[in-house]
C-alpha cells in the first residue's frame, strides 16, 4: 500500500512538470523573437542617420591630405626716385646797388696815430699787415757749457796779470802759503767765476780778487770760442 503510494507521488509531479513545460516554451521561444527582431529592425529604421559608405570608408582608410602651401609674397614694389625740384631764382628787371653806410668812431675813443696802409701801434718803416707793435724780441741764445781744460782742449795763455794784496792782517800772523782756485774763462778770455779749491782764510779773499782781474786768450774748438774751466795757483810768501 505504501508502494502504491509512492509511485502515486511521482506520478503526479511529472505530470505537474509537463504542465508547467508546456506553458513556458511558448513564452520563452516569443521573447527571443521580440529581441531578434529588434536587433534587426531598429537599426534599418535607423539607416538614414548613418554616414554614406564612402565617407566612412574615407574617415577610416583614406590619410587626410596635407594642406596646400601658402601663396608666395608679392613681389616688392619698384621705388621710384623723384627728381629734385629746381626753383629757378626770380630775377628782378632792375638792380639795386648795396648801401654802405660809413660808421663814425664814437666820440671819446681815441685810436691813436692813425698810419696810412698800416693799423694803430706800428712801427714807422714797417710793411702792412705785419704785427702790431713789431716783431718780439729773439730769445738770447742758450749759454754755452764750460769744458774743461785738459786733452785737446788746450790751456790758455794769461794776456793780463794782476798780483793779489798781501793783507796786513796776514803779514802781522806772518801766515803764508798756497791758494787754489778753479776759475772758469769766458769765450772772451775774461774770468767770470772763482771758487776756492784749497785755501787760507786770511788770504782767499785776496786771491779771488786778483784772479778776477786776470784776462786770457779766447780758447777755440772747432773755429768756434767757447768757456773753459781751469784751475789756477796763487802763492803768498812772505819776503
């Protein structure tokens, strides 16, 4: 009885799963249709939108072409030179003499002698258009320097002699001896300057003054006189 009822059992539910079957295939099998036919039919209704096959061949394969290149510059224009305007000068049917008016010293300027061909300050017998007042005077010459006597410079001859004072003060001290001076002779032959080399106090004083008054022959070199220097000796001795 049990075993009845067991296979009672199944036998229900395959026939319950049957039913069940045969109800969802049909819905199932119209649900895809729907979604088939949708995947189909909205993009044929949408076909006008799409771009032409050509264009999205071109988009998709076809490189863009490079741009044209920029026109040339235009070429620069000539520059013409004008030609410079003449005026021509306006000429006037007469002609009219400058006036020169004569300007009068002012009263109270003195000029001073007036020179005929000359200017004020001149000097009489002097050419036009020279210096007022003459030439300046020439600067003197330079001085010619002193060579020593000695080589081919030859001492030269005494023409004048001068024997110095014996001062009394020395005679008293009984002081005597030697005095040496360095003279220097113009070109003339004349002594113009005397320094003490070796000397006495109470007699160099009296030497200088001897030797001042000496004269010598002109020394030459060259043609030419020139000053020397020498040394001279004055002896003092007592008699």
């Amino acid at each position: 009885m049990e075993q009845r009822l067991f296979e009672d059992l199944i036998e229900s539910d395959k026939v319950a799963h049957r039913t069940n079957q045969s109800r969802t295939w049909p819905v199932s099998v119209a649900i895809h249709v729907v979604f088939a036919v949708a995947i189909i039919v909205v993009p044929l209704l949408q076909a006008g939108l799409l771009p032409e096959p050509a264009a999205v061949k071109a988009f998709f394969v076809e490189p863009m072409a490079a741009p044209p290149p920029p026109p040339p510059p235009p070429p620069p224009k000539p520059v013409t030179q004008r030609a410079p305007t003449i005026v021509a000068p306006v000429l006037e049917d007469s002609f009219v003499a400058p006036v020169v008016e004569e300007l009068l010293p002012e009263e109270g300027l003195d000029l001073g002698d007036t020179v005929e061909g000359g200017v004020a300050g001149g000097v009489p017998g002097g050419v036009i258009g020279g210096i007022v007042g003459g030439l300046p005077d020439a600067p003197p010459p330079p001085a010619q320097k002193a060579i020593r006597v000695g080589g081919q410079i030859q001492r030269p001859k005494k023409l004048k002699d001068v024997s110095p004072v014996y001062p009394d003060i020395a005679k008293q001290a009984r002081v005597q001896g030697v005095v040496i001076l360095e003279c220097t002779i113009s070109p003339q032959g004349k002594v113009t300057d005397v320094k003490v080399l070796r000397g006495i106090p109470l007699l160099n004083e009296s030497a200088i003054n001897a030797v001042r008054q000496w004269v010598y022959t002109p020394t030459l070199l060259n043609g030419v006189p020139v000053p020397v220097i020498m040394t001279v000796t004055v002896n003092f001795k007592l008699s």
